[in-house]
C-alpha cells in the first residue's frame, strides 16, 4: 500500500525515504555509528568555562575592557576571607575573647601552603609549564608571621601592610593581651575609638588607620565618647588571587587560585566551620597543618564565614546530594520508556524492549555529538550544559513514542502492507511529526543563540546541535532499527517470528505460533514463560474511559471549571509575584555560609564593595582631578561612612609639607 494521495510534500518525501531505510537498514546503521563517532570526538577537546565575568556579561560591554585592562595592569585581583565573630557571652571587648580571637587569628597566620607541590599535582597538562612558575615554592598569609624563611606572602597590601580588618588592629605589635582584665582592655579601646584618624594612639601601641565601627557590629559609646560594648566582631583577611587552570578536589578541571584554594581549607578547618578538613587524604600534603581530619573552632564564639572554595564546596556538596535523585528520575523516564514500547504493552513478540534500549543510546550520542560539534565551533561548555541531558532524554522518549505508536497504527491498520510501506507510513505521519516538534524546538534554542549573555548562548547552541542529532539520529538510526523490529515479527520474514528478547539464544526467542498484533498474548518477563497470556495494556484502555469521561455533560462541565479556577488563580499569582534574586538562596540554610549572610546582614550590612581605576594618567598634572574625584567618593551618598580607601589622600597626608620641611 502507497502513501494516500492527501498526504502533503513533506509526508511524502519521508514515506519514500522510509522504504529506502526499511530496504538497507544496515547501512544507514553503520553510517549513523560512524556519524556518531566523529562528531562526539569533538567531546575530547571541550573547554569548560567556570569564571562568572565569561558567562554572564555580556559580550561587547565595556567592563569586559576594563576587567582586561585592570587584570593586566594589576594581574593579582584580590579576593576576601570574611568571617563574623558573635561571642556567646555577649562581651564583644571581654579580655577571654579578644584572647581566643588572637589565637585563631594566629593559627590562620601560620597556615604555610607549598605551592611547588599543588603545581605538581593538580597543574594542567594543556598549559605550559611558564603559567605555573609564580605559584612555586612556600606561601603564607603574611610571610614575616612565619618561620620558613623563604616564604612569601599571599595577602594582598595596602600601604605596604597586608589588608586585614579586624579588632586586633586596634592593638600594635608591643601591645599585650596577656594578663590584661575586662576593663584595662575596654578603656585602652576606648582611647583607640576617640583618637583622630591618622594618628598614634599611646595606649593601643598603634595608629589609628580606621573607624572602629567597620569591625564592631552595634557598637555601643559612652557619654564621654569612649566604648562600653557592641554585638559582633568583623575579621576578614584580604588575598591576592591570580587564577588559572588547576584540578579542582573532585578531579575536575577548573579556574583557580589553587593556592588560596588549599589556604582556604585550612583556615576553615581551623575555624571549625566544617566537620571534616576538606582535603580529605592530602590534610598535610600541601601545608604545615598539624591536626587530624577532624575540625574544632573557637567554643566562645559562633563563627560564620565566607571563604572564596566556601561556594565551590557548598555548591558541591548540593549537587552531589542532587545526584542521587537525577539519576532516580533518569531511571524513572527510562523504566516509563520501556514500560510504554516494550511488555506488558503488547506480548512477547510484538513488545519492543529492544527499541528501548535504542533510543537510549540515541539520547547519549545526540548529547555527545552535539557537545562535539559544539566544541569544533569554539563552543565552550558551562554549567548550564548539564540541563541538556535530562532535556534531550525527555525529547528522545517522546520521539520514540511517536514513532512506535504510528508503527503500531499503520501495522493494525494495514496488516498485509510490505515493510518498506510500513515503514514509510510510519515516517510520514509519525516522522513528520517529530520532525515539526524537534524543528521548532531547535529553531527556539537558535534564537537564543543570538544572546549576547555567554553562558546562555553557548548553552542554547549545545542545545539545538543536540536537539538536531536526537532527529537526525532517530531518523537514520532508531527508524532502521524499527524496520528490524518489523522483519522479526513478520511470519516470513525471513522465517517464524521471533520474541522481542535480548539475552535469549536465536533458537529459544523463535515464537512456535503466530503472535497477532491484535491479540496480544502477554509477557512475564523479557524471556516469555510457557502459559503466559492475556491482554494487558492499562494506559489505553484507561485514557479511552477518561477521554470518553469528559465529553459527557458533567465532564465538560468539571474541565471548564478546574480549567478555569487554574487560569484564575494564575492570574492572580502573577500579579503577587515577587521578583529577586539573592546568592545566598543558592546555600543549605544550614551551612556555615547561610548564617554567615544572616549575620553579615543583621550586624554589618557592609553592602558591596568596589574599585575605581584611573588608566595611564599622570597624576601631578591631574592631582586637582584627583582631589575632586577623592571628595567625590567620600561625598556619594550610597558609599558607607569612612569606607572609602583612595590613595591620592593617603599620599598628600605622607608628603611633608614646605613649613615641616
């Protein structure tokens, strides 16, 4: 039997190359494993990218020029160790305290990182050797709070001094905290808080360099404008972070500093914001850590903190406790795929097990030769990309729905038909179909491919290549298989039918009587038992009792109504829906870092913090800008009180002046 007259161009063209499929099935067979095997090779040399400022700006912005200029002019950018110090008896300037908090603050100062040995062991084999020769040889914090001699440090300056905010700033080098009470330490504080800016203060053995509220959350004055308490304590340690492509703790690849990365380890464990150090076997292979594998913080204080491994290791932590349940829900579509095209659908025979097991394999090779593809078109993947697996599984499973229910259409229909009409049927109508879903689909993953936003155009490029294999393989290589599945349950072709079973010799699966489409016999298992008959087939039979429900009166009626009582509700939700965007919504509300937001936000609101840079200008002929630009930044409204840093006044208050000469 031909294709009806009535079918348009499109149906047409697919019914004539469904014979030829169904005529060399073969061929196209091993033309689509060697199709396969060349465009997913690409996968070996796909680049991942990790660094936000490459994903998420826009390409063409301005600031991707003046990242590039300011990297390139100050390659050490900087990163941050915060951390929020809530004392448990509420006494903020308690000398027992003050005293811990010199403790841990000397531990994290004594953490010495060998970068010679984290190059060698998790440097790239791409990059050459040069791109590592700057994180060689012993590194602390600040490399005069060490003994090894050939340290050096990591901390990022700040008028020659390593930038640290802290209490302890409050106290110089000769000052002591030992034997110091309650109240001495409160009236030496007090001195440091009513001292001018820029100034030594004698009781402190220190000069007085900031505002006391930067590191004291709801600091407390007394009448006569000294201190008497406050709420939290603000420690944070200023890195220099030079990233680049080293292996991350799971194995991966990534864009790092992976020496502030195995710092950071350190001082977490050290702070006891983990349970567990998170170096796991290598706890002193890399650094002069003296413990064992089990952290313990300060007990007189609650500690939160905010390291830059802080994200990498919580967002980890999430995705391997969501792993679990994708893969669930990947065996879940799988089992309904095989539920729906193989026993207990139809019987031993006309079950299409096998066919699963197809399209299985499609959805992996259309994800892998659209990242392939994607990679020889300088594509890079992102994160995003692992969103296209579950997207393609779901597309391929209804594309071999379709397929396999036209299948079964015209084979009930026209049961005398040859295979090659069969097949080309089969295509006409169940191919166009799949061909018009996946051309749609594809055509809304291009259009997103015009997004100047990286992350998401590379994304919806792997997308639509990906979208395209699953079509092109499910024509090429599920519909030939399909075309085999007609050979083995057609009497004749070339002998008895045989059942739909995998793992059976030839000899067993050969079925001894005719099985007819339209009385299916059963199935128990994948290999049929001997007495094992009956239909089954619960989803048609149940979707024919609700199709025929809701075309009664009543039917209509409760659809209308559910129907419209969802749109209305709809209606309303939108117009309540708030929209925001906030990181910390990313973190189990349980880890260290969720509390340390919590607390930043409730104690020290410190906002967001920024950098101007100038470019090449000279700055004697400019410093009348420069004076106008420094009163302009302290003046703006939206900038914090005394958190505004700029270095053309701290360099006018160092140059003696004429009548000091």
């Amino acid at each position: 039997m031909a294709i009806d007259d009535h079918h348009g161009k499109l149906e047409k063209m697919l019914y004539k190359f469904g014979v030829v499929l169904a005529q060399r099935p073969w061929m196209f067979i091993a033309f689509s494993i060697l199709l396969i095997v060349g465009c997913a090779s690409g996968v070996a040399s796909f680049e991942n990218e990790i660094r936000q400022d490459k994903l998420w700006v826009p390409t063409g912005a301005v600031s991707l020029d003046q990242s590039e200029y300011v990297d390139s002019t100050w390659p050490a950018s900087g990163s941050r160790a915060m951390t929020v110090w809530i004392p448990k008896d509420g006494k903020v300037f308690g000398a027992d305290n003050l005293r811990q908090l010199e403790e841990f603050d000397a531990k994290i100062r004594s953490i010495v990182v060998d970068g010679t040995k984290v190059v060698a062991d998790k440097k790239s084999d791409d990059e050459p050797e040069a791109t590592y020769e700057i994180y060689k040889g012993l590194w602390a914090f600040d490399a005069q709070d060490v003994a090894e001699e050939d340290a050096k440090s990591r901390c990022s300056t700040r008028g020659g001094r390593c930038e640290v905010q802290s209490i302890l700033g409050v106290f110089g080098e000769g000052y002591q905290l030992a034997g110091k009470t309650d109240a001495q330490i409160l009236e030496d504080i007090s001195a440091f808080h009513k001292a001018p800016m820029n100034t030594r203060v004698a009781a402190t053995d220190s000069m007085k360099s900031f505002d006391l509220r930067m590191v004291v959350a709801n600091l407390q004055e007394s009448a006569s404008g000294g201190v008497e308490g406050g709420s939290a304590l603000w420690n944070a340690y200023g890195l220099n972070d030079r990233p680049a492509p080293f292996q991350e703790d799971g194995g991966d690849m990534g864009f790092e500093d992976a020496i502030n990365t195995v710092w950071d380890a350190d001082a977490l464990c050290h702070l006891g914001m983990e349970e567990d150090h998170r170096l796991e076997d290598d706890v002193a292979k890399y650094t002069n850590w003296q413990g064992g594998k089990t952290c313990s913080g300060p007990d007189r204080f609650k500690v939160s903190a905010v390291f830059s491994r802080s994200f990498g290791d919580l967002f980890g932590d999430q995705i391997q406790g969501d792993l679990a349940g994708l893969g669930i829900s990947f065996a879940l579509v799988i089992a309904f795929l095989f539920l729906m095209i193989g026993p207990p659908g139809r019987d031993s025979v006309h079950g299409m097990i096998s066919l699963g097991f197809v399209a299985v394999v499609i959805v992996g090779a259309a994800v892998q030769s659209g990242f392939g593809v994607a990679s020889y078109i300088g594509v890079k993947n992102n994160p995003l990309g692992n969103f296209i697996n579950f997207l393609i599984l779901g597309l391929g499973v209804d594309d071999a729905f379709v397929i396999t229910a036209e299948f079964v259409r015209h084979k009930k229909a026209n049961k005398g038909s040859t295979i090659e009409d069969l097949i080309g049927n089969t295509l006409a109508t169940g191919g166009a179909s799949v061909f018009l879903t996946s051309f749609t689909d594809a055509a809304a993953f291009a259009i997103g491919a015009s997004s100047k936003l990286p992350a998401l155009r590379d994304f919806c490029i792997m997308a639509a290549l990906s979208v395209f294999f699953t079509w092109f393989l499910m024509m090429i290589l599920f519909t030939p298989a399909l075309a085999l599945h007609a050979r083995r349950i057609t009497p004749g072709e070339p002998a008895r039918q045989r059942y739909d079973c995998c793992c059976c010799p030839l000899s067993i699966c050969t079925a001894p009587t005719v099985h007819d489409i339209d009385e299916p016999k059963g199935c128990c298992m994948v290999c049929p038992q001997k007495g094992c008959t009956g239909r089954m087939e619960p989803l048609p039979d149940a979707l024919e009792a609700f199709a025929k429900a809701i075309l009664t009166t009543p039917g209509k009626i409760v659809t209308f109504v559910v129907f419209g009582g969802v749109l209305i509700f709809g209606i309303i939700g939108l117009n309540e829906l708030y929209v925001n965007w906030k990181l910390e919504w990313f973190f189990p509300s349980d880890s260290y870092v969720a509390d340390f937001f919590d607390h930043n936000e409730q104690y020290f609101s410190s906002g967001t913090r920024y950098s101007i840079h100038t470019g090449d200008t000279d700055v004697y002929d400019n410093r009348d800008k420069f004076e106008r630009l420094d009163a302009y930044s302290r003046a703006l409204r939206f900038n914090q009180d005394n958190s505004v840093s700029f270095f053309w006044a701290d360099f006018v208050a160092g140059v003696p002046t004429a009548s000091s000469a």
